[in-house]
C-alpha cells in the first residue's frame, strides 16, 4: 500500500497520461478502494502510535477490573469500568491498547511474510520464464509439485518444532504463499519476453540477469500488486488461525488471533473480549479485499 | 483416459515421496523426541524404548527402514498412543473428519451454486448485492469466529422454532448424530459457500451473455430450462478447478473446527501429536491428507474433461 502511492507520486512528475496515472485516476474514482484505503491506514497509524494512543501500557494488569465491560456496553454486564473503551480482559488489562498491539504483530506478519513470498515469487518466476524451455517446465513442475502439499501442516510442524519462533513464523508463511506469485510472474515474463524493448536489451549486450531485474521485472510490477493486496489479508489470517491453535504468537505478546483465542473462551460471561479483536480483524480482511479488487479493476480495465 | 489417468496416479508417487522425506527430515532435525517427557526415564530403559522404535540408529537409516515400511503400507506404531498403529488411529478418525468434510463441501457446492446462479441472474440488482456482500462476510470472518459465535446463538441461548425450544448440541460427536453434525458443518461450510457463489456468479454471467444463451432465449425457453440445460454446464467448469483448493481449506478449517467442537477426527491427532512430537502419527495424517488431495485433483481433471469436451487430457 505504501509502496503504491511512492510508485505513483514519482510517476506524476511525467508529462502525459502514462498507465500509471490512467490507474491513478481510476482507482480514485473507485469508492470502495478509497474508503478501503483510508480505514486500512488509521488502522495502521493507531497500530504504529499505539503507545501513544492509550494511557494504559499493553501487559498492564490491574486486578480490580477483571473481565470488565466498557461503560457504554448496552448489555448487562458484572462490571463496567470507564475510560477503557473496549473493557478489560480476563486479568484486567486494557483491551483497547491489546487490540492495537494485536494489530501491530498481525500487520507486520502480514507484511513481512507477503514480502518474502514476493521476493522468492518473483524472481524464481521471471527466471523461469524469461530461461524457457527445459528449465522452465523443470522449475514450473517443481512448483506443481509443492502446490499439492499441504502446507499449513508444514508450517504447523515447523512451529511445534522450533517452540514457536517469531521470526520463523514470518518465513515459514511467506514460503508457503510465493508458489502462487512466481505462477503469475512467469505468465508476465512469458508475454513481455516478446517485446522489443527486451530484444534490444539483449542486442545491446545486456546479461540475462540483468535484464530480468532491470526491465522484466519492472513490468510485471501491475499483476503482483494486485495479488499482493490479496496475499496480506490471506497471510493474517493464517497467522491467526495458527495463535488460535496456540501455534503462534506467545504471551505477553498478543496478535488478533490470539486475542479471538481468548475472547472465544470468555464469550458468554466477556462477550466483548470476542466482538473486538474480530471486527478489527474482518473489517481489515475486507478493505484489504476492496483494495485488491480496485487496484485489479485501475491496472487492467479489460478485465473488469 | 486410462493412459492419463494411468500416468496420473504414477507422478503422484514422487509427490508423495517428496512430501515424506520433507516431514521425516524436518521433524527430526528439531531438538527433542517423543520420549522427552517431564519424569525422565531410567537411561536404559529410555535406551531399550528407543531401540525398540529403531530411534537409536542414524537418521538416514531411520528414514529408509520407514519408507520400506511405507511402501508395504505400514505406517508404524504411533509413539505416544500406545497400543495403537498410526493405521488404526487414522482407521478411527478419517472416518469421522471424512463425513465432516464432504458434507460440507457438498452443502458449500449445492448452496453457493443457487447463490451464485440466482445473483447473477439478477446482476446488479439488490438480489446480487445482498447476495455478494453476504459472501464477502463469509470470506473475511474467520471459522474461528464463526464457530463461537453460532455455538452461542444456537448451542447455549437455543432458538425456537415453530413454538419447540431447540438447542443443538455444542460438542462431541455422538456416533455422528445429525444434531451434533449441524454446527461444525456449517461452520465448515460457510467460506466455501461464499467463494463458490462469487466463483459461480462471475462465469455464470460470462456464460449468460454468449451466443447460444440468446438463442435459447430467442426460441422461448423458460429462464430455469436455459440455466440447468444449457448454462450450468459451462458455468460449472472455473468451479470444477476450484474443488482441489476447496479441499483444502476444508481441511484445514477441520483442525479448528474438531478442535472447538471436540469432535475425533484426524486433525485432532495432527496437532496433538506435531505437540507431542509423535512423528509416527504426524507422518501418517500428512501422508494420509496429501493422498486426499491429489486423489480429489485428479477426480476434478477428470471431471473437467467430461464436462468440456474441449479440453483434452493427454
């Protein structure tokens, strides 16, 4: 997301409509993008300031407000307790900076795990298809092959195995979302292969290397954002269905997973616990769906 | 055909090997072991346990002693349930993750086509939006929200209907009682649906705008002779190729899924045996869930071949 509009403001310096403002211009004028847009960045701004936002620090526990409603909960409740907006969870921590912290661990796992799939997607397909031939169909044939494997199973026993580590956690989902990638970019590579510009690269004694990180890759930018916007919400969500097997993210540590974990254990005393951490989590899966389908319909307008 | 299918069912061997040497060689180069427990054991009764499951031998030996087991059809013992084969543990639980799963992909196919087909025969309309945003819901909320939440509404406040207080139950499996099977099917199921009405909303409106829909149309054929005679066919082939991914997901929506509801499935044994480090029994379930879904690819190819006679298989 932040990568797009660097992307697009460097290109608006150009004279002309270029593909890029055409795009621009499109996904602007689409509502549900924009709004996607917007939602997903306060999201991500409170996550970012989320110290800042809320008084209370995120292991903060006071005893005296165990499992409490916010006090503009409409439903009967045990306790109620003001100034903490989304009432307090089953050892009296603010559930609101939780929340936000959860949105933080989600976020960047999201991110980070969609960025390595990108890497690996990327490159392993522009080489396949700008090599052709018999490394093609082998290296292509290798990714049917890792297609059929069941790869949560994987990476659930990766995360048992290495008694759940954050850092593995991001890789081992990132390695299981490039197959789709490197597909898609190999199909780009395959039509761009034929433009001039490359043959002209390849007459004026560019390497292959070089030319695929400097004028094939470039050009397949489009497709990949597109599915980029798609990965991220699919990457959260595997997350959180990991911290809700108790695979994932540890205490005090939180991520919305596992704050949907929870919630789930105390839903008809606590039902707020729940109602939270889901809504944050839906209404980000949502926008990121939004976005992704107007940055599809703004790049490829045949397509629509 | 039978050279495909023939051909098929031999390259899905080097699938299979390559999906068991990953499990085998990445449990293993993990530290700890199935006999780690809390009260160590005496050394050489811990020696003689280990000897007797051939833990004591280098791992490449290991490796290969299982897979001349495997390519007899043994799947060993299981390490921490004792007295019972990996075969036998399987034995119990496919059953019930099986009935779980093709009920709810069956539900997910029969509903998400009358969706899909019935927005987009309404395209645009507030038929289709309700329709379409109903199924962006179901894709963006998780099976481990929906489970709690339908367990609350339905299991623990009940609803009544027709005057009768009606409250399902909210776990275990009963011997596969219609009323225990109601909630986790449909919590299964409920993704599914969503994705196979966008799925089929999107090619059925493709399709009704070809040619041979407006003769049908043109000859005065009544709207669902047109749908189920002549448009459903084709609609129905995006949806074909999408049943492997759809497995899938169902699969993996059953760990949680037998996990809330308490039910005895495999994905139950999965993640209670990658906890205790049972690499038999982990060994089994990946093996046993990588077969399904290559079997259900290779169906949906065959599938795809009979209903578009385009296509051919070689």
């Amino acid at each position: 997301m932040i990568a797009t509009g660097q992307t697009l403001k460097v290109v608006e310096d150009v004279k002309g409509r270029s593909l890029w403002v055409d795009a621009r211009r499109r996904l602007t004028r689409n509502r549900a993008a924009m709004t996607g847009i917007i939602i997903l960045s306060a999201i991500a701004l409170l996550a970012i300031f989320a110290p800042l936002v809320s008084p209370y620090g995120f292991n903060e526990q006071n005893y005296d407000i165990i499992a409490c409603a916010p006090s503009w909960w409409p439903a009967e409740a045990s306790c109620t307790v003001p100034g903490h907006v989304f009432g307090t969870d089953s050892i009296g921590r603010d559930l609101f900076v939780r929340v936000l912290f959860g949105a933080r661990v989600s976020l960047a796992v999201g991110l980070v795990a969609t960025l390595v799939s990108l890497l690996i997607g990327v490159l392993y397909g522009a080489v396949a298809g700008y090599l052709g031939g018999r490394i093609d169909s082998l290296m292509m044939r290798l990714v049917d092959i890792l297609y059929s494997l069941p790869f949560v199973f994987f990476v659930i026993i990766l995360m048992v195995m290495f008694d759940r580590n954050f850092i593995l956690l991001f890789v081992a989902i990132g390695a299981v979302e490039w197959l789709t990638m490197a597909r898609i970019v190999r199909g780009q590579t395959l039509s761009i292969k034929q433009k001039e510009f490359i043959e002209a690269a390849r007459a004026a004694g560019v390497g292959p290397l070089a030319t695929i990180i400097r004028h094939v890759i470039p050009n397949v930018v489009g497709p990949v954002m597109v599915y980029v916007t798609l990965t991220v919400p699919g990457v959260i969500l595997t997350e959180s269905f990991l911290s809700f097997l108790g695979l994932g993210i540890q205490e005090p540590l939180t991520s919305w997973g596992v704050l949907i974990s929870d919630g789930a254990d105390q839903m008809e005393t606590a039902p707020w616990m729940l109602l939270f951490p889901a809504l944050f989590m839906a209404v980000t899966l949502f926008c990121f769906n939004f976005v992704g389908d107007g940055l599809r319909d703004a790049l490829d307008p045949k397509d629509r | 055909m039978m050279a495909y299918a023939m051909r098929r069912l031999l390259g899905a061997i080097p699938t299979l090997f390559v999906i068991v040497t990953l499990a085998f060689f990445m449990m293993r180069i993990a530290p700890g072991g199935p006999f780690d427990s809390e009260r160590r054991l005496p050394p050489e009764v811990e020696r003689n346990v280990k000897a007797a499951y051939n833990l004591d031998k280098p791992l490449t030996q290991q490796y290969l002693i299982y897979l001349g087991r495997l390519a007899h059809g043994d799947l060993g013992p299981s390490y921490k349930n004792k007295d019972f084969t990996v075969a036998q543990l399987i034995g119990i639980g496919l059953p019930v993750s099986a009935r779980l799963g093709l009920t709810a992909m069956a539900l997910a196919l029969l509903l998400g086509t009358a969706l899909g087909v019935s927005a987009a025969l309404r395209q645009n309309h507030w038929q289709d939006y309700s329709v379409m945003s109903v199924a962006m819901l179901g894709i963006t909320i998780p099976t481990f929200v929906t489970a709690p939440i339908l367990t609350l509404v339905f299991g623990i406040y009940g609803i009544s209907l027709f005057g009768h207080e009606l409250t399902l139950p909210v776990g275990g499996w009963n011997g596969g009682a219609l009323a225990n099977m109601v909630l986790p099917v449909t919590v299964l199921a409920l993704p599914q649906i969503a994705i196979v009405a966008r799925l089929m909303r999107g090619s059925m409106i493709e399709v009704l705008h070809a040619n041979y829909i407006r003769t049908a149309r043109a000859k005065g054929l009544p709207v669902l002779r047109i749908v189920l005679g002549h448009a459903l066919r084709a609609a129905a082939l995006p949806l074909v190729s999408y049943l492997g991914p759809a497995l899938a997901a169902i699969l993996t929506g059953s760990l949680v899924v037998e996990q809330i509801f308490g039910l005895p499935g495999i994905g139950r044994y999965f993640v209670q045996g990658a906890l205790n480090r049972d690499y038999t029994l982990v060994l089994g379930v990946v093996i046993c869930y990588a077969a399904l879904i290559i079997v259900l690819n290779f169906l949906a190819d065959i599938a795809y071949g009979i209903l578009d006679p385009r296509v051919r298989l070689n």
